[in-house]
C-alpha cells in the first residue's frame, strides 16, 4: 500500500522560510527523501527478521511484539507535537537532531545484547523518527517555494517511503538470511550518514514562536503504552492479571485526561473541533483501520510462513513481493478514479477488496503452496493503495487551509496507532488460540469485518470532497 506514513503533519514555519534559509533544492529533497525512506524501512524492515530475534535473544510472543510496537508506538504518540517542535527549533535543526538519534539508536538496536536493550533502542528509534517525519516534509517546502516544483518535490519525496514500504519486508529477511538480523538495523547507518553529510549544505531553518501541549503529550504516551502493554500482556498472561487489569485501568484514566485537556487547553495538540466534520471522523477510523489490516497481516503472515511452513527469512520475505508490486500503479489508478468518480468510489472498492482478500485468507492452510498465499495477500496490498490517496485528499479537503498540517498529523497518527494495536491484538489471538492457524484466522476475520464497517462509514459521506465543516 502507499506509504504508512505518507500523511505527515506539516510545519507552518516552511512557508515563512526566507530565501536564504532554502538551500540547493536537489540537496534539499536528497537529504529529506533519505530520511523518510529510513523512517518507513523501520516500520517494516524488522518484522520478517522476527522468528531469527526470537530464536537469538528469545522473549517468546509478547517481546516479539513490543519489537515492532516499541518503534510504532512512540513514533505515533509523539507525531502530533512534533510538527511544533520543529517549529520552534527549525526544520533543519530539528531534522538533524532526529537523524542523529535515530542512528544512534539503529547502532544500539544491533549490538543489542539482550531482548530489553533491543526494544528500548526501538522506542528511541520510534521517537527520532516522529521528530524526523515533520522536519523532512517542511524540508520539502522550505526548498521548492514554487507551488509546482513543491509538487513535483513532494511526489519524490513519497516515492522514498511507498519503495521502502515494498522493501522493507524483502530486505530483512534477506539481510537476516545472510548476514543476520542485526544488519537490519545496521543498514541505516550509511544512508544516515548521507542523510547528514546532505544536510551539512542546508543552511538553519528558521525559528517560530510554538506552544507545546506538555499535558497532552504526557497523557497521550501514557494512553498508548499502558494500552499496548495491556493487549500485548493479557493475550500472554491472561487479562485477569492484576498488572495488565491496572494497565487497562490506567490507559482509561490517561485518555479521559487527554481529552479534557485537548479540551480546556489554550493550545492543544489535538483540537477536538476538527472532529465536528464528518470527513475528519470518518478519514481517522479508515486509515486506523487500513494500517491494522496490513501491518496486522504482514506480522501474521511473517510468523505463519517461518514457524508454521520452515520457510527461511529470505524466502518469507520474497513472498511480499507480490503484494507491493503493483502499489504505485495503483496509487496513480486511484488519483485518476478520484478526479473522475470523485474520491469515495476508489476509497470504497479498496477497503472491500481489502476486506475480500482478507476472507480469501481465511482459507489458508497448513498445506497451502506458498505461492497461493502470496497471491492471496495481493488484494490486501492493492486494497490500501487504492484508498490512501483519495482518503488523504478527501480529508485535506474537508478542512481549511491553515488546519491541514494538523488534520494530515491526525490521520497519520491514527494510523500509526491502527498498526500497533494490530500487532498487539493478533499477536494476543496467537498467543490464546489452540493453534497457530486458529489466531490467525480469528485476526483475519476481524480484520476483515473492521474493513466491512468502515466501508459502511464511508458510505455516509459527501459524493465530492467538499468542505463540510468549519473547524
């Protein structure tokens, strides 16, 4: 599908960028592409290399996830404040301070001595990578002030992460296959650096006057990881353990603070009037959703063709090929069914054949040929990319001008929190299912049913991508 982080949240110091402060274009988009191509690598590179971490640093299920979720987890959480941040200290600044951490935390992830060192690499990494994703789309900006080389600028930009989306699964498990896991962390190490090296020959960004929501920032990490810790826990503990019951009971508490102070507070991270358009709504619970059927389905389908079918690393990974392949052409398809159908008709026809290839896989098997697998995870694939970009565009839209930064950071939080909780939830399934196949079926169907009701959401919308609020 087109990249998951595709919707970034977008600084409204880049407008306000004087001359001087652009840089040469090309080393500009060099610097920026590098590091949204890193940032969407890590999202996926690291779970097709799963079943070797396990059998190296062991941990069992619940550590397994909180490898994929630790990197998604803060990047979601802290994405709404980030675009602020890199407001008030510049995008470059902000974007080279976050390149740093995240190699930094890349060299950790591999010389990671035990499972624990390991996920907490992977929250740093999460962390640099929120403050990363703003900064390089403001980047963009900052160095393409004509209106359609921005574009054009911002069109490449993506290609970076929709090619490290298709990637990332193929390249670690070849990388683990070869020459180890850790490789699949130390691969960021030499595009970082280049990244760096780029930047070097950006002058500082300016700097703008930003509030930023402590409270709210607080509150919402709290919300997402006592949550995440609670679903990963209770499906390996049992949920009736008093650790993931206070868990549970404190991510409720956590959330009523947040929305009290998104709603009282003189600047919120997340101002709820946005929510008053239908559009906003129903844009969040779609790509929620979206992002919960493919990181949920690549987690699943990773552990099923290593542990379940004895393929190697290499060859899982080789298996996904199919089901990116065609994500571009796709995307181009689904601009073009927008602009004549408007934006709901190529939203709808991707969630439900989303939703059908999910019920396509209910049928998997222990006996299934591989190659029919990874034909039936074609049209999961192909489903997202079919709905991302009318869905942004629709929700760029719906809302005015000076609140598309934050509308675009909302939808790609959503997101980012879609495919935690997938990962958190199925890998819960597994771990209390009889069978390996019984929890995968189970996700699968709920996955598929989740795609149904969103359909149904989408339905109520308007037919053209008109404005129906004033948030």
């Amino acid at each position: 599908m087109k990249s998951p982080l595709e919707s970034a949240p977008v600084s409204d110091a880049v407008d306000a960028a004087p001359e001087a402060a652009r840089g040469g274009s090309r080393t500009v988009l060099g610097a920026a592409l590098l590091g949204f191509f890193l940032i969407s690598l890590d999202a996926l590179i690291v779970t097709v290399a799963l079943p070797d971490i396990g059998r190296s640093l062991g941990g069992g299920m619940s550590g397994l996830q909180w490898v994929v979720d630790g990197y998604t987890l803060l990047f979601a959480a802290l994405m709404l404040s980030a675009g602020a941040l890199s407001d008030r200290i510049g995008a470059r600044q902000a974007y080279g301070g976050g390149l740093v951490l995240f190699a930094l935390a890349s060299a950790a992830c591999g010389l990671a001595p035990h499972l624990g060192v390991l996920v907490a690499a992977r929250l740093v990494q999460g962390a640099a990578a929120a403050v990363m994703m703003p900064a390089s789309l403001a980047l963009v900006r900052q160095g393409f002030p004509d209106q359609a080389k921005r574009a054009r600028a911002i069109a490449v930009w993506t290609v970076g992460g929709a090619v490290a989306v298709a990637a990332g699964p193929v390249l670690g498990g070849a990388l683990s296959a070869s020459v180890g896991w850790r490789w699949i962390f130390f691969v960021n190490l030499p595009a970082g650096l280049l990244a760096l090296a780029l930047l070097t020959r950006v002058p500082a960004s300016p700097q703008l006057p930003a509030r930023l929501d402590g409270i709210g920032q607080v509150t919402a990490v709290v919300t997402m990881g006592a949550l995440t810790y609670g679903v990963i826990e209770g499906g390996d503990q049992g949920y009736g353990r008093p650790a993931v019951v206070v868990s549970l009971l404190v991510a409720a508490a956590a959330a009523a603070a947040f929305l009290a102070a998104q709603a009282k507070g003189a600047h919120p991270m997340l101002p709820l009037a946005l929510f008053r358009s239908r559009v906003v709504a129903v844009s969040l619970v779609v790509g929620f959703m979206l992002n919960a059927a493919y990181y949920g389905g690549v987690f699943l389908f990773s552990l099923y063709l290593q542990q379940e079918r004895g393929q190697s690393a290499l060859h899982a990974g080789l298996m996904f090929i199919p089901m990116t392949a065609l994500v571009a052409v796709v995307n181009l398809a689904s601009a073009q069914l927008a602009a004549l159908f408007g934006p709901r008709v190529p939203m709808i026809a991707g969630q439900l054949l989303g939703a059908a290839g999910l019920l396509a896989l209910l049928t998997v098997g222990a006996h299934t040929p591989v190659w029919v697998v990874a034909a039936l995870m074609v049209p999961v694939g192909l489903g997202g990319a079919l709905t991302v970009p009318a869905l942004t565009a629709m929700l760029l839209d719906a809302v005015p001008a000076d609140r598309a930064g934050t509308a675009a950071a909302v939808l790609n939080t959503g997101r980012q929190v879609g495919g935690a909780i997938a990962v958190a939830v199925f890998g819960a399934l597994l771990a209390g299912a009889d069978t390996f196949l019984a929890g995968m079926r189970g996700s699968m169907l709920i996955a598929a049913a989740g795609l149904v009701l969103t359909t149904g959401a989408t339905l109520t919308l308007p037919r053209a991508g008109r404005r129906d609020a004033e948030t």
